[in-house]
C-alpha cells in the first residue's frame, strides 16, 4: 500500500468514526431525562445537587442518611422523588458550599481543616475545625453519625483524608482546597 492510500484510509476511518459518534444517542445528562434531577442527602431537608455548587431544599418523609441519593423531579412544593439510593463515597463539593451548608445546619455536620495547626491559624474558612490529618483517626471531635466535610490547602490531604476516613465507615464530603476559596477567611 502505498502513502496516499494509507492516508486516504486513515482519513476514511476519522470520518467514520466522527459520524458515528455525531450520531450515537449520548445519554442525557442530570435534570434534561423527563425533568430528573439527583441530589445528595445532607441533614435536615438541606440536598447538595450533584454539580457540588447548588443546595435544594427537599421535605421527605422518610428517614434517610447522609450521603444517599435521591432521584426526583418538579420544583419548590411540587417535588416527587422517585427513587432513593445507598449513599456512595467519593462526593465532592466546593468549599463556598461547604461553608453555606455549615451555617445552614447543625451540629453533626463537621467542616474540617485538614492541615496543620500553623497553616490553619495563618487563615481558614468561618465555622472551621482543625484536626490535622495525621490526627483524624484518632480524633473524638465527630462520630461516625456526623457527616464531615473536609478541606486542605489545594485538595490533595482532604481528598487522602476522604478515603481514609470512608474505608472507617463515616461518611465524607471532599471540598477541595483553600487556595480556590473566594470567601471570607477567619484569622
């Protein structure tokens, strides 16, 4: 074969595959599927919607925990949920989320600084508790019943943190770091 046809045969393959893909039904993605939407159970009727930016209220009935999912449509009073799932690990939210849902909520929610205690003093989020990572494990400041939410300086140590604590059965949110934090800082 010689080099034009090879090219030709690949340029063949490109445009066939472009094709192909333009027209293969992607899946919808989250609210555009009949109206559904997903939202990540928080405290109270207080819903984290799966962009990790948004809070929804939502008044369920039945009892759930943090961390499970609901499935559901309609806005405001005209909510219907048509599905519950087991909560999951690995959730994420930004850290300007994280410090709203700290105020909106009670006491069993823990916003966490996750570095040491001289970075956490040089400056940190409103409402935020410092337990250095190397400490968490040990730490009484939150049960397994409370839903904790973790930061560091750019994410790495509270993401470390996340997986260590969720393989100890708490459940955990990931809200990054405080170098991408835009909001009021506590000295």
């Amino acid at each position: 074969m010689n080099k034009f046809m090879a090219v030709a045969l690949i340029i063949f393959i490109i445009a066939i595959a472009f094709l192909t893909l333009k027209f293969i039904k992607k899946p919808e993605s989250e609210g555009n599927l009949a109206g559904l939407k997903e939202a990540i159970y928080l405290r109270g009727d207080l819903f984290l919607m799966s962009d990790g930016k948004t809070l929804v209220n939502i008044e369920v009935e039945e009892e759930l925990e943090a961390g499970q999912r609901v499935i559901y449509e309609g806005e405001g009073d005209n909510i219907e949920i048509s599905e519950i799932t087991d909560r999951s690990t690995g959730d994420k939210m930004s850290l300007e989320t994280a410090v709203e849902v700290n105020k909106k909520t009670d006491s069993s929610v823990k916003l966490i600084d996750v570095r040491e205690v001289g970075e956490f003093e040089s400056g940190h989020v409103p409402g935020a508790i410092n337990i250095p990572m190397g400490t968490l494990t040990e730490s009484k400041e939150f049960t397994k019943d409370d839903l904790l939410i973790l930061y560091c300086r750019s994410g790495a140590r509270s993401a470390a943190a996340q997986r260590i604590l969720e393989q100890e059965g708490y459940y955990v949110i990931d809200a990054g770091g405080i170098i991408s934090y835009s909001g009021e800082i506590e000295r």
